[in-house]
C-alpha cells in the first residue's frame, strides 16, 4: 500500500462540492462534524458526524457540503491496496462504514494526518502503519455486525455512557448496574464486539479530550489531566504515551491546517 495524501477538510463552507468525475486512488474518510453527501455512481450516500466510507480508485463520484451543517472529515487516498488482505478493500466500488469506535478512529486519523504533514523520518513508514491500523478497525467493526443485535445494543449502550461521563471515575460494577448486567458479562460482551475493554475504551476517549486539549488550548498537562478525573499525573503520562505512541509533552500545539480533497 502506497499512501498518496492525508487530507483535512475544516469549514470549508456552504458552497464546498467536488464535481462529478472519476477517483484516483482509494479513498478512506471519517466525517467527524456535519454533514456531506456523496454520489458514487447513481447512489447517493448522506454522511454524518461518525460515518465513515471507502471508494475504491475509478468510481465516478461527486459531493456537496449540508449548506447549513458543513463537514470536518479526515480522507486518505492510497494505491495498492490489493496487496492487503482486507475484505473491505475487495469488491464494490464503495460501502458505507457506521462507526461504533469513532472517538478512536478520529484520534487515529488525526496521528495520521499530524504524521503526514510533519514528514519527520520515517513519516511514511509510521503513516502507513497507522494506516493498517485505522483498515483493520474498520474492518473488525464491521465483522462484528455477525454478533447478536442485543449484545451489538449492549455495547452501544455501555460506549455512550461512557462517553457522556467520562470525566467522572466509572467502575465496572457501576457499567454493570447501570445496564443491569453483571461486571463480567458486559466486559466479556464489549470486547467481544469492540476489541477492547470498557475500561480501556474510557482510557481512549479521555486521551482523545487530552490530545485536543494539547493541540488547541492553552491548558497544561497537568489541568488536562485533573480535567479528565487523572488525580496522578504520571499515570496520565502513561495512558497517553500508551495510547498516542509518545507523551503528552511530545504533542506540539497546532491549529489544524485546511486541505481540500
């Protein structure tokens, strides 16, 4: 696989579209605010803030920006990917991606992009290895559509509650009342349809509210980490070296830079 652009696109504004023709290269984008729709041959596919899509390299394709809710969305173009052994990749000039892991992935797709536009050494060797990453969560996620629907509801429900309190110390035992549930049955359940533990989970959405916090604030490590419930700001360090790849005073500030696909 071959990475050819990592794009942001960031209030591009109401007249923003992308005329009919065919693509380049394989495409991979997550919309992370507002709204666009696409026309990928005669279908037209509305996406929204966690929606995800692959078009595959020679699709006629077209977009439009909502006039009134404009988009932010990661894209990745790439060529090659038929070396890869990833069922998403193979067949159908397109399918539509209705992430369950969005808050991970626009982490992931954000690396991606501050790793491209940096082009420190080595940049496009780490680029595409977060690249396998971010296809192999796509692709996990949406292999574990075959789950039950009950247990795919439990995981959704257990992951928006951590979401809206993930600043507040959730326990398991807590989860599993919440859900009426025991502890061992919705960890076992969530794993099985995420690929990670609730408590893990929790620790990704936090550093992602922290990654942001450094990149576009003035706050310091240590009022992020009180922010986010970390009462020890070394094991804050730990979490977000173990997740990012490098800690938190390693993060540069930035504004994030505007690209038109």
């Amino acid at each position: 696989m071959k990475i050819t652009s990592v794009l942001f696109d960031s209030q591009m504004g109401k007249n923003w579209s992308i005329s009919r023709s065919p693509t380049k290269h394989d495409i991979l984008l997550l919309v992370i605010n507002g709204k666009i729709t696409y026309t990928l041959g005669d279908t037209v596919i509305p996406l929204q803030r966690g929606d995800g899509l692959f078009i595959s390299a020679g699709t006629m394709r077209s977009a439009v920006t909502d006039p009134i809710d404009p988009h932010q969305m990661f894209s990745v173009h790439f060529n090659d990917s038929t070396e890869i052994d990833i069922p998403l990749l193979a067949g159908g000039d397109h399918r539509f991606i209705r992430t369950i892991s969005f808050d991970y992935l626009k982490q992931r797709f954000s690396l991606l992009y501050d790793c491209w536009i940096g082009q420190m050494p080595c940049y496009e060797i780490i680029s595409k290895g977060i690249m396998l990453e971010i296809l192999g969560i796509v692709q996990r996620e949406l292999m574990s559509r075959q789950h039950p629907s009950s247990k795919q509801s439990l995981a959704m429900h257990i992951q928006q509650y951590i979401v809206k309190h993930y600043r507040e110390p959730i326990r398991l035992k807590e989860l599993a009342q919440h859900v009426d549930r025991t502890p061992n049955y919705i960890s076992s359940v969530f794993k099985e349809v995420t690929g990670r533990t609730p408590v893990e989970y929790l620790h990704q959405v936090r550093i992602t509210a922290a990654r942001e916090m450094l990149l576009n604030t003035d706050m310091t490590i240590k009022e992020i980490s009180d922010y986010l419930g970390y009462c020890d700001q070394t094991y804050f360090n730990y979490i977000y070296k173990k997740n990012i790849g490098y800690p938190p005073t390693s993060t540069p500030k930035r504004g994030m830079k505007q690209a038109v696909e």
